[in-house]
C-alpha cells in the first residue's frame, strides 16, 4: 500500500496503490460522502476485497467541497491516466482499468465513464496526460444519478454546483442523461428502501444505459440503508459483492 501524489502542484488528491502480485486487472476506487468527505469504509475494505478477486485496486480521494465541478472530474480522469502511466510498475494491463464509486463516487465514477471530452485541466501537460482517462467496466453503487427532480440529493448536488447551479448544468451532469453507444459496461445495485439516495437513480440510469445497448446488470436488494459499503453484516445486501465478482469475470476483469 503506497500514497502517491496525483498532481504536480500540492493538492489534496491523492491515490492509494494496492497492487497484486502477478499482474492483471485494476479498479480505481472512489469513495461517497456527498461531495463534502471521504467515507473511510467505502476505500481500503474495498481494495482489500477487489485484491483477493485478483485485481488491483487504488483508492482515490478525490477533491470535494469548497472545491467545485469539473475539480472532482479532472483528480478522477487523473487518477485513471496515472495507473495506466505506472502500469508497468504495478503489473497492471493498461487496457483492462475499470472505476468503482459509491453514492456521490459512483455519480463520479459514472461522469469518468460517459464524458466525452478530454478531461484535461489546463497546461502544462505531462507524459501522463497522453494516456486515455476512461475506464473499461464502471461499478455503481447506490449512486447519486439524477441532479433534479425528486430523486436528486440535494446535498450532493450544492457541494459539488453550488447553492444556485444552472438547469443546464443539472441536466448536463445528471448520468441517464449522459449515457450513450460508447458507454462501457455498467453493474448497479441500490436498496429499494434507500432513504438518502432513492432507488429511481439507479433505475433511471439502467433504463438509459439499456435503451442504448450498453451492457448493464442491475441489483436491487428489497431493505437496507444507504451507505452500506461491502454490507458484510447484511447477508442480503452483502450478495452483491458475489454478484459483482462474476460481472467482472465476464467482463474480462
């Protein structure tokens, strides 16, 4: 387990390294906390368990409030450019580095996976940021989707906009709104009884990602609070992690 720096100027963005032995796959990690912390339980237990499905992991932490749009974006792109930059060192392939998010990281870690443009602060530039920033499998979970409407989480979308964003703004980054033809393959879960971050997000993004023909499997597990991480102590919701495991395989991870 290693800290690296992401940027070349001091900033809070860093990412941790958990590498396997033996190469392969790697997933970058980010964390919820509705664009305001870091959710300790969301990251190392995380890459532990994504370390014994023989995959390394690496555990982003992200720039959030004060900090605004495209901030968080750009650490995001920047982590997955910077595994892929080191992937030699790390035994990783370059071509299989996917991103896992949860809550307000999956609604990251699903703006990583549909954006289209170059997510590139602006110069200097370095070999880094030669390498692609998106990721191959996405993993959301109980994500933040939509940023309007009843469904939205308010405090997500204020920490990460500002108390007066634009509708176009909103729209823009809300995800079923995003997802395309070159989206990559996407698993969702979600409780049915979610009371932070309802359900309908993941539903909406589903029903997006499948009337473009992406590849998507959704879970939605009937009771469980938000938050859950890898659900160890809920034998139910704690499934998905089984679930995910045979995604992943079928995805090449």
């Amino acid at each position: 387990m290693t800290e690296h720096q992401l940027w070349h100027v001091p900033t809070p963005a860093t990412l941790t390294a958990y590498p396997v032995e033996g190469g392969g796959p790697a997933i970058v990690v980010l964390p919820g906390g509705g664009y305001a912390r870091q959710a300790d339980h969301e990251g190392e237990s995380v890459a532990r368990w994504l370390n014994t499905l023989g995959i390394a992991a690496f555990v982003l932490r992200y720039r959030v409030a004060p900090h605004r749009h495209p901030l968080p974006l750009l650490d995001a792109a920047r982590a997955m450019r910077f595994v892929r930059h080191h992937a030699s060192e790390w035994g990783v392939d370059p071509l299989r580095v996917g991103v896992l998010g949860f809550s307000a990281g999956g609604h990251l870690a699903g703006l990583l996976a549909t954006e289209t443009a170059a997510m590139l602060p602006e110069g200097p530039h370095d070999d880094i940021d030669r390498q692609d920033a998106r990721p191959g499998v996405a993993v959301l979970c109980y994500p933040v989707v939509t940023l309007s409407g009843a469904p939205a989480h308010q405090g997500s979308v204020t920490n990460l906009l500002g108390p007066e964003p634009a509708g176009a703004q909103l729209a823009e980054l809300s995800l079923q709104h995003r997802a395309g033809p070159a989206t990559p393959p996407v698993f969702l879960w979600h409780t049915a009884d979610d009371a932070v971050v309802p359900v309908d997000n993941s539903l909406l993004l589903a029903s997006a990602l499948a009337a473009h023909q992406v590849p998507v499997e959704l879970h939605v597990y009937p009771n469980g609070r938000h938050g859950l991480g890898l659900a160890e102590a809920d034998p139910a919701v704690g499934e998905w992690t089984t679930a995910c495991a045979r995604f992943l395989r079928t995805q090449g991870w």
